[in-house]
C-alpha cells in the first residue's frame, strides 16, 4: 500500500469527524479508480456508479471502523466491497423489486454477489489472465467474446460469424463456461 | 428481450447484454416466473454470470473512470456535509414529533 493512501486511511479513523472529513480527498484520490471499476462489473452504468460511490465514500466517514486494520490495497478492496458497496447495491434495485419474477435472495446474489474466486483477484491480475485463456478458446469462440466485448449485438455477430442468432448465443454461453472453467484453474495457481 | 420461454443460454445472453449495455433494470423486469425460476435452478447461470461481471469489469469499466475526481469529491463533501446537519438538527426533529404526539393525546383526552 502506498504511504498517501496509509497516512489518508490513518486519518480516517480518526475519532474526530472534521479530521475525517479532511482525509477524504487524499482517500477519494488514492482509490476512486479502483472502486470505480469495482462498482462497474455489478451495475455496467457510469451515472449509477457514481451515484453508489458517493454514498459509499459518505458511509465510510460515518463508520470507518471496518478499515482499520486494513494493511493492503486487496484487503482494502475487499472489505469496501463487504461492507459499504454491496449494501448500497442492494438498494439500487431494491425499489423494482416487488415487481419481479425473482427471489428476494436471487436478486442480491445476482445484483451484489458473495466475492467469488474471480472477484477476489486485482483488475491487473484478471486482464492478465484473460488474456491467456482468450488464447486456449476455440478460434470461433474467441471471435465471438471479442466481438461481443466490441459492443457488438448477438445479430451482428451471427452476421460476422455466418450463422444463427441462436447458434451465437449457444456459442457465447459454452465460451463463457470455459472461460470461467479455465481461470478457475489460473486463479487457484496464483 | 420479448420472449418469455428463453432458455437458460438465452438468458444469460441478455444479462450479459444489459450489464454491457448499463441497463439491468430491463433485464430484470423482462424475466417471467418460470424464467425466475429456472434462473434460480440453474448452477451454469450462476457459474457464467460470475465471468460475465467480470468480462464485463475488465472489458468496459474504463468508461466509468472519470477525468475529473475533483468534481466528484465535491458532491462526496456535500453529501458528508448534508450528514452531519442531518445529524445535528434530528434531536430538534424527534423534540418535535413529541411535542406533536403530547399535544394530540392532550386533544384526545379532552375530547373524551
């Protein structure tokens, strides 16, 4: 952990709420980056990120209690995630609820899971490993999750791939898999 | 995301596709009850859900990082702000309430 983040993490669990106040900045420079992205992966909409970020940070200088003995940015990550993001996340969705066809428990596993394997390992450390497994898929595999990570709709890509719409979502779901499978087994090297 | 009778592969497609896209909310309000639950059964859904979140976070998360952290502070220093005069005026707030309470079982008391 670098030392601006420590001295910023010292001052906020500083029993006096000014002083708090003031270690924000440093705090908010030294991480938004990371929790930003973080946030990403659950609600892949810049504006709602913001807006659960916002409240988080504010909850963290209510009740920085659970950062206290953090010493890593890992560790950091984590706990942020444990007990500030994934409340908030549950309260985005948690207006729309009584409308759906989904358990209660179903939607908090699907809007703020439980952290995973992949969930536990650095942005830097999952694009390394992707990249890798990328590269073991089946060449009309790969091609498919990387037109699909271009933005391109499952339409587009059976018109690039020549075939079904149907066949691309199969093929999406079965690269997807062994995506999963196959950094699984990389997580658990590491 | 019409169909009602998605299969599970179709499913996790149009997850997918609504958390690229930033628009769970459809997602989810498209899901019929036999969709619910067949989500629910299903182990690959969750299994592929969990990569998807993470294509999805390593792929597209560069969009949510602002230039401007400066701007966002504020509204974090407002939102604080707004906290802590949350926090000093609620005593005054609950006097209030009480007041009001006294008052109308005075009232109530009078009428009996």
């Amino acid at each position: 952990m670098n030392r601006r983040l420590r001295n910023a993490l010292k001052g906020l669990t500083a029993p006096d709420a000014e002083r708090r106040r003031r270690a924000m900045e440093p705090f908010v420079r030294a991480t938004f980056d990371s929790f930003i992205r973080y946030l990403y992966r659950y609600l892949g909409n810049e504006v709602e990120c913001e807006d659960v970020l916002e409240d988080v940070y504010a909850d963290i200088w209510e009740n920085p209690e659970r950062l206290r003995n953090v010493t890593s940015e890992r560790e950091l990550l984590k706990t942020v995630y444990l007990y500030y993001m994934r409340k908030r996340l549950r309260e985005v969705y948690r207006r729309i609820n009584r409308n759906l066809h989904l358990s209660q428990q179903d939607m908090k596993n699907l809007i703020a899971p439980e952290l995973g394997i992949l969930e536990a390992v650095s942005q830097s450390e999952l694009q390394d490993i992707l990249h890798r497994v990328l590269g073991r898929l089946k060449a009309r595999e790969r091609r498919a999750i990387e037109l699909w990570m271009e933005g391109m709709s499952s339409r587009a890509i059976a018109n690039e791939l020549k075939t079904t719409v149907g066949a691309v979502k199969m093929l999406k779901f079965r690269a997807i898999l062994k995506l999963k499978k196959m950094m699984n087994e990389y997580c658990h090297e590491i | 995301m019409t169909d009602t009778n998605r299969k599970i592969q179709e499913l996790l497609i149009d997850y997918a596709g609504a958390l690229r896209d930033g628009c769970l909310p459809v997602f989810l309000k498209s899901l019929s009850r036999q969709e619910g639950q067949m989500i629910a059964s299903s182990e690959e859904f969750w299994d592929a859900a969990e990569m998807v979140r993470t294509l999805n976070g390593v792929g597209f998360a560069d969009k949510a990082v602002t230039a401007d952290v400066g701007l966002f502070m504020s509204r974090v220093d407002a939102n604080i702000a707004s906290r802590l005069k949350k926090a000093k005026t609620s005593p005054r707030g609950k006097r209030t309430t009480s007041t009001k309470s006294t008052n109308k079982t005075q009232r109530t008391e009078k009428t009996t």
